[in-house]
C-alpha cells in the first residue's frame, strides 16, 4: 500500500502576495498594539495626575471599550472571513450584558 501525497508548489506570483499579505497584517497588529499601550499610559496618567473620580471613570471605561474591540478585530482575527456567527453572538451576549446591567443600575437609583 503506498500513500499518494499531492505536493502542491506554489508559483512566485502566490508566494509573493502571501508574503505582502502577512506583512500587512503584522504591521496592522503592531500598531494596534502600540495603540492600546497608549491607551493604558493615558488611563495610568490620569490616576496618577489625582484628576476627579467622575472624570477618570469614563475616561478609563471609553479606552477600555476600544481596547476590547481593537483587541477582537486584530489579534482574535473577528475582521477575517467566516466569523460572522461568532461575531454575532459575541455583541448579542454583550447587549444583553449591558441590558442587565442597566437595568440593575435602574433598580439600584430608583428604588
């Protein structure tokens, strides 16, 4: 019995835009990287400048915000083909998070 392997070769052409495919997407992650270590310097600085709790509490949930999208588009890949479904579900689930949320914050204040 032998066993038939297909080795396929790619042409110059095909390895080529491989190559500048993933040099892009390295490129794209580093800076988004760089991004978000931004992001935490900004949100360190605040607090440490002794700035007011009621304007370092949004500050610090709007970068966290970002930072969690950024982190789902580029280094969980969410921007590629075929994640629609767990990409849907992911924000569902984050909605009804937020629902429940508000509405504990709405029992809390009001009762």
């Amino acid at each position: 019995m032998s066993h038939d392997a297909q080795v396929y070769v790619k042409s110059e052409t095909e390895f080529n835009y491989i190559k500048q495919k993933r040099r892009k997407d390295m490129r794209g992650q580093i800076t988004t990287f760089a991004i978000m270590i931004f992001f935490t310097l900004i949100a360190f600085t605040a607090v440490a400048a002794d700035f007011s709790k009621y304007l370092i509490a949004p500050v610090i949930l709007l970068l966290a915000v970002v930072q969690v999208i950024l982190q789902l588009f580029y280094f969980m890949h969410m921007s590629e083909k075929n994640h629609n479904v767990p990409m849907y579900f992911l924000f569902v689930g984050a909605f009804f998070g937020f629902i429940t949320i508000l509405t504990f914050l709405t029992i809390i204040w009001w009762g």
